[in-house]
C-alpha cells in the first residue's frame, strides 16, 4: 500500500473509492507513485470548480478484465488510470456540462474528451499535443 491514506483520496473532492475499478480491485499503486493520479485529481478539480456542486463519477481506473466485461475500448485510457466518466451536476444538463467543459479542456490538460449518453468522458492522455474528441451511444460502465 502506498503512502497516502486509502481513507482520503488524491484531492479534496475525489476518493480512492470512487477511483476503484468497479470489480474492487484498488487505484493501482503504481499509478500514484508516478503521479498520473494527481494531474487526474487536478482535471478532476478544475472541472467540480466550474460548478461548485458534486459530480458523480462513473467508471475511473478499470482492470483489464473489468474493461472487457464492458465492452470498453482496447487500449481505453482507464487501463491507464487516465480516464473518469462523469455525470453533470444536480440541474446542469450534459450538454451544457460537455460543451463547458470542451471550453476549458486546454487550460485544464484535458487530452481526450467524449460525449456518450448519459456521461462526459475525459481524460489525459500522453503523446498528443491536441484534444481528440468523439461521441457514443451509452453508458458502457454503471454505478451499479
């Protein structure tokens, strides 16, 4: 286990739980040691703070046989640790939350943002100097 405490998270508003792959296999401990983590919970700060409401996160850190069972991307940037699926704060619609986000995605690092039904996917992806972005058709990941 790492240094930091499992009980907190890597920034004010974002846990270790909610950066567990959904089968409850932990944030990996290598991806904290080399700080992917905190440029993540920082995007992830930048993001609540347009807002100042709560955001639920979808899916984070996914392992390999999770990202299977979903049917995610071969190389999804969740493998990486470098992803979060994020709904839209309490009376903010998704479009308004994509589009506002977009807006920002260069000041704030984003690398890779998306649009799907029912949440926004950003992520921080290495070796691009420009924000690649796409749309899908659903959820692929729950809270359930």
């Amino acid at each position: 286990m790492s240094e930091i405490s499992i009980s907190k998270g890597p920034s004010e508003h974002l846990s270790w739980t909610e950066l567990a792959c959904k089968d409850g296999t932990p944030y990996p401990d290598t991806f904290i040691k080399d700080g992917r983590i905190f440029d993540l919970a920082v995007v992830f700060e930048d993001i609540r703070n347009l807002w100042k409401k709560p955001i639920i996160i979808h899916s984070a850190y996914r392992t390999h046989a999770h990202n299977l069972k979903i049917g995610g991307a071969n190389d999804s940037q969740h493998l990486h640790g470098r992803a979060l699926d994020l709904s839209p704060p309490d009376k903010i619609d998704l479009d308004t939350f994509y589009i506002t986000i977009k807006r920002n995605a260069f000041e704030f690092g984003i690398k890779g943002l998306g649009l799907y039904k029912t949440f926004v996917h950003v992520d921080i992806r290495l070796n691009t100097t420009r924000l690649v972005t796409w749309s899908g058709i659903g959820a692929k990941d729950s809270l359930t």
